[in-house]
C-alpha cells in the first residue's frame, strides 16, 4: 500500500456531488464514482520519495437512496443498481472506482456503520451538508485490516489537465 | 468443467489482481472455502468474524441470488458462475461515533466538543 492516496476530480463534478447532497437534504443522497485506477505509483510533489496513488473521477452515476425506512442517516444501493452503474462505467471505458454520499447535519466523516459496511479499495466520497447547505467533502479508503478508514486527497484539477488515457503528472 | 467464481474489483487486490478463479466445487460454500483458502486475505471481507457472509456481499448462482436458494448450501454444478456482486451503505450515526485514524478522530472531537460548549464569555 502506498503512503498516501490521492483523488483527482474536476470542480464541476465535485460540484454536482454538493448539489446532489443539497438536493436530496435532509436525506442522504448517493451515487456511483466512475474514472480510472491508476497502477503507476506516482513521485509526491515534494519530491521527498513519498509515494502517492492517484485516481481520477471522469463520470458520476447519481443512484437513489433505497433506503426508505431512515433515509436521513442511512443511504443503500443494491447489487442491481451496482450492477447498472458498472455497465454505464464499461460503456465509457471507465470503472467503478467509489460511491458518494452525503452526511445531512453531520460532518464529512465517516461513521462507524460507513466503516462496518465498506469494501477495500473503493474510495468514499462523503459531503457534509449543514441546513440544507453543502460544505466539506471528504473522501476515504477503508484500510486493508478493516479497522478504520484513511483519509485519501481530493484533488481538483481541471478535465484538460488529465490525459484522455491517463494521468498527467506535470499539470495541476 | 469447474464452477467459475467472479471477484469484483474491490476485492481484486486481495486475490492477485485475479477478476474470477476455478474450482471444483458441490455447493456455493464450498467454492466460497476454495477460493478464501486460495486467497486468504480475502476472508476477513467476505465473512464476519463468526463466519457468516457479511449483510452487503451479494451471491449469485448464474442469475438466481442464493438467499433465495439455498444460501451457501445451494449446489453448483460444472459450468456454473458464481457471482459476488457488493451492495454499498453507510451513513450517519446519531451518536457522533467515527471510524478515521487517531489523530483526525482527536479533530473531530474537538470541534465536536466547540459545538457543544459554548466559548467563555469574555468580560465586560
């Protein structure tokens, strides 16, 4: 595993995951990240030989919360709708890389249900939305004991700064 | 012909960089046993500690989801694909309970603690 993780999203997708959280409050909303997993283990910027995993976020999958029993503080999506949200992914070339969800009046932590229910590898987007109003977004990976989530780099880039088949490790 | 087993991508790196494995096997428990000895790292995501598969790891037998089967004990035969699909889910806990690393938990916790207490009145 690398010393750290890193999320390279554009600003318009990190902005519709915020509207998507104001537009569902007080209910959870959630959704499918779809982009690519880099292998390439890339140099930190601060070239002190840390080592960083980047992934990018080219699409999102908006998905409705199904749980209808206390969709204030849970959110679910079935295997059905995992299994649609990769297929739109494999019709772009691109996979399922994470899930979004926000936390109404809570802050973009994880919970302990988040970290009972999560799998490995995926990266989880969580937006705070206070009043109605969305504010932090954070996003985590559960690590690989289970034990608890680290919390992993939302970095915005702009779209023309990321290559069309890869990453781009000069451009910020 | 073996039963075929379908690894999703988050459990991957956990079985080699592998998207299915083959074994021959008489249910779907014990291809799940196969594969969970073959990769050991995988067990802790599959299984809760008492051995149970986990509420969100999803099993199907070609299309038919074994809860309603026989759950582990639906029988596979030669050519089956047995499909581990994940469901997701999460959210708040009322009580303010994190799962995050020690010193971002110490944060939380502090800023929790600034909303519960108000600042102290400076004098007048």
């Amino acid at each position: 595993m690398a010393d750290a993780a890193a999320l390279w999203i554009s600003g318009s997708l990190a902005e519709k995951i915020r509207a998507h959280g104001a537009e569902t409050y007080p209910h959870e909303c959630c959704g499918a990240l779809l982009g690519r997993d880099s292998s390439a283990v890339l140099e930190s910027d601060h070239g002190k030989g840390a080592l960083t995993l980047a992934r990018e976020i080219l699409q999102l999958f908006p998905l409705v919360n199904r749980r209808d029993d206390s969709p204030r503080n849970r959110f679910s999506v079935t295997a059905e709708d995992v299994l649609t949200a990769e297929k739109a992914a494999r019709q772009q070339g691109l996979e399922v890389v994470g899930w979004y969800h926000s936390h109404p009046d809570h802050p973009a932590r994880p919970s302990e249900y988040d970290r009972d229910h999560a799998w490995p590898w995926y990266s989880y987007i969580i937006v705070s939305v206070q009043n109605g109003a969305p504010q932090d977004m954070t996003s985590w990976r559960l690590n690989d004991d289970r034990a608890e989530f680290s919390p992993e780099g939302i970095e915005i880039r702009h779209r023309a700064a990321v290559s069309a088949t890869g990453f781009s490790t000069t451009e910020k | 012909m073996p039963v075929k087993v379908m690894i999703p991508s988050p459990l991957r790196p956990y079985a080699g960089k592998r998207d299915s494995a083959e074994f021959s096997a008489g249910t779907v428990g014990e291809a799940l046993g196969h594969l969970t000895t073959e990769f050991a790292e995988l067990r802790k995501h599959l299984f809760t500690e008492d051995g149970k598969l986990r509420s969100f790891v999803n099993v199907y037998v070609n299309d038919e989801d074994i809860r309603y089967l026989a759950k582990e004990n639906t029988p596979t035969k030669d050519g089956d694909t047995i499909s581990i699909i994940p469901s997701i889910a999460g959210g708040v806990t009322f009580s303010g309970a994190v799962a995050v690393p020690g010193r971002a938990a110490l944060n939380f916790a502090r800023n929790l603690w600034s909303l519960i207490v108000p600042p102290r009145r400076i004098g007048i």
